[in-house]
C-alpha cells in the first residue's frame, strides 16, 4: 500500500514540478501571456459562482451578494472587508 501512495505520488508530483523549471525559460508574445494572464479570473468565477448560487436559501439573495462584492472590489475595497460586507448584506437583505 506505501509503494502504490508512493508512485502515485511521484505520478502526480512529476507533471507539477517540471513545468516551474521550464517556464522560465520560455519567451512567450504578448498576446499569449495577456491571455494566460485572465486564467485565474475565470478559474475564479468558475469556483465562485456555483457557491453564490448555494450558499444561502434563495439564489437571488446569493446573486446580490455577489453582485455587492464586486461593487466593493471595483472600489478597490480591500479583500477582507470585501467578504466581511457581503455577509453582513447577505444577513440584512435576508432579514
């Protein structure tokens, strides 16, 4: 059972280890690191969104609060009062 973790591991460890040492020596064009750039926005919205839609009874209370942190995030609100305000206008609409 420890040699089957083991390989496992070493499976899983190889493919996430190589590409640190080689990236850095790539030269990629612009348009492509301004691309990759937007991928943990939309990994982001794709961890994100589903919990707004489930973390309360009714959606819509969820898509409001979303809608509210966003509306703090573009006012350069920092990311812990950006949390704290969604919840405390999650609480208040659902009162």
């Amino acid at each position: 059972m420890i040699l089957l973790i083991a390989a496992l591991c070493a499976v899983t460890i190889i493919p996430r280890i190589i590409p640190a040492f080689i990236v850095d020596r790539l030269v990629l064009p612009a348009w492509c690191v301004t691309y990759l750039n937007y991928i943990p926005y939309a990994a982001l919205g794709v961890l994100i969104f589903p919990g707004i839609l489930t973390a309360v009874e009714h959606p819509v209370h969820g898509v409001l609060g979303g809608g509210f942190a966003v509306i703090l995030a573009l006012l350069r609100v920092p990311l812990f009062f950006i949390v704290l305000g969604s919840i405390i206008f999650i609480y208040i609409i659902m009162l």
